[in-house]
C-alpha cells in the first residue's frame, strides 16, 4: 500500500514499477499490519532509495508518504508534512487522481490528529478539489465536514458552518442518514455555544425528522433532551414543549430517557396551567424515574404531590409527598 491501511494496493497503484521498490513497499505494510513500525521504516526507506534509483516517481511517492505517516504518528508533525508535500510533488500528474485525492485526505488527517490544523486544512482542501472535478460527491460530502472540524478549532464557528451546511446538503441528496444525522447535531451543538438558542433548535429538529435506528437518531434525541432543559431554564415554554415533544416523535426504548422527557413536558403543562396534563405526563416520568433512583426523583415527587393536591387526590398527594421526603432524608444522612 502507498498509505495507511485501507487504500489502493500498491501493485493497482504503480502498475508496471520497479519490483523490487515495489516489493519493499509491500513489505513495509506488512510490518506496519504487524505492528513493526522499526520494520516498517526500513523496508519503506530501502524503497526510496531503489524507486530513486530506478527512476519510478510513482513509488518514490509511495514511499515518501508511508514514512510520511510514521513520522506523523510519532508527533514528528513538521517533517511529516514535508514529507507529505513531497509525496505528492513526486506523482505529479502521473498516478490517477482518484487515489492523490484518497492520500491527501489521509495525510490531512495525520495532520489533523497530530494538532497540525492549517497543513490539515490544506491538503484537505486540496483533496476536496480533486473530488470536485471527479465528481465524487460522497467523499467531498466527508472531506467538508472534517473540514467544519478543523474550522471550528482553528478559524471559528462562521467557517465551520459554511463547510457544515455543504455538507448537509450533499448528504440529503445522496440520502445518507446516519451521516445527515451527525453534522446536523455538530451544527446545532455549534449554535448553542454560540447562545443562538432557536438556530439550533431548527438544526436539532431536522436532525430528528430524518429517518433512521434508534441508536442513529439518539444523538439527536439528546441534544433536544438538552434544548428542551436549556428553554425551562430560561422559561421559554413555547421552545421547551417543541424540543421534548420532537425528540418523543421517535421510538425511544430507554426508560430514563423517555423519563427525562416526560418530566421536561410536565413541567411545560405546569407553566401553562394545565393541571390534568403536567399530572399525566408526571406519572409517565414517575416509574422510569424510581426504578434508577434518578437524582431529579425527589423533585419530581414533590410536585406530584402538589399537583395530585390541586386535582383533589388528598391520598396521590400524601404518597408522593411521603416519598419524596424519605428521600430527601435519605440523601441528606448520605451526605454526613
């Protein structure tokens, strides 16, 4: 392979190379899978060298960027890009783009993860041009949003959203879901940090309405749990009612979340004054609640007890009240 596991082998890549320079790349990536990187290095420099002498460009390059790689996962981030750059200088136009498109992505990556974010930048951008021109819209789809990742950390959030929205909509045409579904939640988690509470509730809702598992769709479930929680602090029931309503629209078959939710809309039904139904949905949180010994139980119960008060049930309301005092008692002698 001319880089990391997973991309072209280099017998497809470098048809009609030198055997040996060839050979020796295979034997570097063999020691590489074996966890040899020593072994590695020294097949993969013997291969410079032949590929040099030989005057194969196309392994000359592999070779380069194979070392590349290993100087980047030892933190040699600096030497890791000229290697990179020279991998790349090397193959020219002389190797099929699909594949500098594939390596620039994979060394931008190395890169990103060795905390080198502007040369992850470029040769990310680099690759998304190539995917351009080839038309390749799944893999420009994935280059932008590693792209709104490293914006984000390194320009700010008005980059990252740009890079973010082309992405979304390359992912909704090619109805990629579980994809659609992970950056529209980044997008909504960007627009909270940024305290625009509505833009990331639009975010969060789309990411909702798309269809998938319920483990796809659980990010998103959680990111309403969180924007519904975030609107009752500020009172804002209009918004808190639309987030816990949307993220009970999909199958969620854990209890404490539904428990959560149910206990979010309860309080929503209390702040509109409607009793009957702040009582109901209160009940519906109440078992999920008991049976894990939520921290919110207590609170829960107290305003049961109010609420089954106000309904006329003197016993509901002694009951929940009794509850949540041995509770309450219970969590203090705990904390002495």
């Amino acid at each position: 392979m001319a880089h990391v596991p997973g991309g072209p082998q280099a017998s497809d890549a470098h048809p009609g190379g030198a055997p040996g320079a060839e050979a020796l790349v295979d034997a570097g990536l063999r020691a590489w899978q074996d966890g040899d990187r020593l072994g590695a290095a020294s097949a993969w420099h013997q291969a410079l060298h032949a590929a040099e002498g030989q005057g194969d460009m196309r392994l000359v390059g592999a070779a380069q960027f194979n070392l590349a790689v290993l100087l980047a996962d030892r933190g040699d981030a600096d030497s890791a890009r000229v290697g990179f750059d020279a991998a790349y200088a090397a193959w020219g136009d002389g190797v099929d783009r699909r594949w500098v498109a594939q390596a620039l992505a994979a060394g931008g990556d190395r890169l990103h993860a060795a905390g080198e974010l502007e040369p992850a930048r470029r040769h990310l951008e680099a690759a998304l041009a190539l995917r351009r021109e080839l038309g390749d819209r799944d893999a420009m789809a994935g280059l932008l949003d590693r792209l709104g990742e490293i914006a984000r950390t390194r320009s700010g959030p008005a980059e990252a959203r740009v890079w973010w929205e082309e992405a979304i909509g390359l992912h909704r045409r090619l109805r990629n879901g579980p994809a659609l579904i992970t950056t529209l939640v980044r997008l909504a988690r960007l627009e909270i940090e940024l305290e625009r509470a509505r833009e990331a509730q639009t975010w969060a809702i789309a990411a909702i309405e798309v269809p998938g598992t319920e483990i796809e769709l659980r990010p998103a479930v959680d990111l309403l749990t969180e924007l519904a929680g975030l609107a009752v602090d500020r009172a804002d029931w209009p918004a808190a009612r639309a987030c816990a309503t949307s993220a009970m629209s999909r199958p969620l078959s854990d209890p404490v979340a539904r428990g959560d939710l149910a206990a979010l809309l309860a309080t929503v039904a209390w702040a509109d004054h409607d009793a009957p139904l702040a009582l109901r949905w209160g009940r519906e949180a109440l078992e999920p609640l008991r049976s894990h010994r939520d921290a919110a139980l207590p609170a829960l119960l107290h305003d049961l007890g109010i609420l089954a008060l106000e309904a006329g049930d003197i016993d509901a309301a002694t009951t929940y009240l009794d509850e949540a005092l041995a509770l309450e008692r219970d969590r203090d002698e705990g904390d002495r």
